[in-house]
C-alpha cells in the first residue's frame, strides 16, 4: 500500500513537472495550466498526507500484526496437542480422586534406614531405645499407637502426634514417631555433643528405670 503511494505521488510530482515546463514553452491558456497545476498541487499534498500519516501508523501495525499472531500460534500450539487434552480430560471425569500413597508397611530394616536418612544424633542409640521402648517392636503402645519410644503427648514444643491413646502419644504412622523423636532431640538434646553425655541424659530424664542406661547401651552395641 505505502509503495503504490509512493508510486503516484512521484508520478504526480512528474507531470506537475511536466505542466510547469509546458506553461514556459507553449501559448496554452494560462489559466487552464494554472487550474491543472492547482489541482496536481493538492493531489500531491493529499497523497503525501496519506504518507506521512501511514509512516506514523506502522509501528502500531507492526505490535498489533505480532499480537495476532502470537494468538495464532497459541491456537495452533492447543490444536495440535491432542493427547493433552486427552488426559485432561480423563483427570476431570475420574469420579475418584487419584491417592499416591507411600508404604508405610513396618519392618526393623526400614526404621534403621529412616533413623539414619534423618540425620539423628547417635542413631544406634536411638534405634536401642526403639527396640527397648516397644518391647522389641511388639507391645501395645506400639501396635495401637504406632508409638515405639514410649512417648508422651507433647505440650512445648512442635510435635507430629495427634492426639493422647493409652497415657502415650498417637501417631498416624510409625515414620510420624520417629520424625517426633528427632523434634525431642532438637528441643533438649542439641547441647549433648558425645555418646556419654547422650546416655548420661537419657539415663536420668528418659525412663525411671534404674538400669535404663545399662540396658540401652547393651542393645546399642548391635546397631553400631
């Protein structure tokens, strides 16, 4: 479009050149010369009003021509991706919701590697209260409360049991008693820094027992 202006207007601007030299170099009517020139005059003034204003709209083409087409693209993008839709879909009409659920199935093996992968401190000692705690993984605390370090329900400090069952603390699941532990831990047992000082501690704050200490540190010994 803007070149088919430029087109006319140089055009335009040819034959008012041409008028021009016809008016030195003939007898025409100078009025008829001056009536044709006038009327090419304020052609040329339009087409170049024409111009300019086109050569200011460009810009704006130019962003809404690249809107336009980022919306084709998305379109085209949506209407080539069927198998998206597709599972969608499928997620949307499941009159169930899909449940991705851990193994929470119970075995001394798994306590060890859970104890260990949290980091704990001395974690033989930790897994020697368990296995002392719940009568080696067998009383009732254990088995109804998922409890297996006798806990009590904890009132200062953060906790993951959920409520209190038997005078214990009752977790939703066995790894929820252990992460509980390790929030014991945080909470007093962040100053202890070696092994005597753990067994010292647990000695005479975790049980009444007399010879808690011994029993714990005979159990630990299997762990190492």
């Amino acid at each position: 479009m803007l070149f088919r202006k430029l087109n006319k207007l140089y055009k335009l601007r040819t034959k008012l050149y041409t008028s021009l030299v016809m008016t030195r170099n003939s007898d025409a009517n100078p009025e008829l010369i001056d009536i044709r020139t006038n009327d090419l005059e304020q052609n040329i003034e339009k087409i170049s009003k024409e111009i300019k204003f086109e050569e200011l709209m460009r810009p704006f083409i130019y962003i809404i021509w690249g809107f336009i087409g980022v919306i084709i693209f998305m379109l085209l993008s949506f209407m080539t991706a069927p198998e998206t839709h597709v599972v969608y879909r499928k997620v949307i009409e499941q009159k169930e919701p899909v449940v991705i659920s851990e193994n929470l199935e119970f075995s001394k093996e798994k306590l060890i590697t859970y104890v260990k992968s949290l980091n704990l401190k001395f974690p033989h000692i930790v897994l020697a209260q368990a296995q002392l705690e719940s009568g080696n993984f067998s009383s009732r605390i254990f088995k109804e409360n998922n409890n297996f370090f006798g806990m009590k329900q904890a009132k200062s400090r953060p906790t993951t049991c959920i409520k209190l069952q038997h005078g214990h603390a009752y977790y939703n699941n066995w790894k929820d008693c252990v992460i509980d532990y390790a929030l014991y831990q945080a909470a007093y047992l962040k100053k202890i820094k070696t092994e005597e000082q753990y067994y010292n501690y647990i000695g005479a704050n975790y049980a009444e027992s007399p010879n808690y200490e011994s029993v714990v540190r005979d159990i630990a010994k299997s762990y190492k």
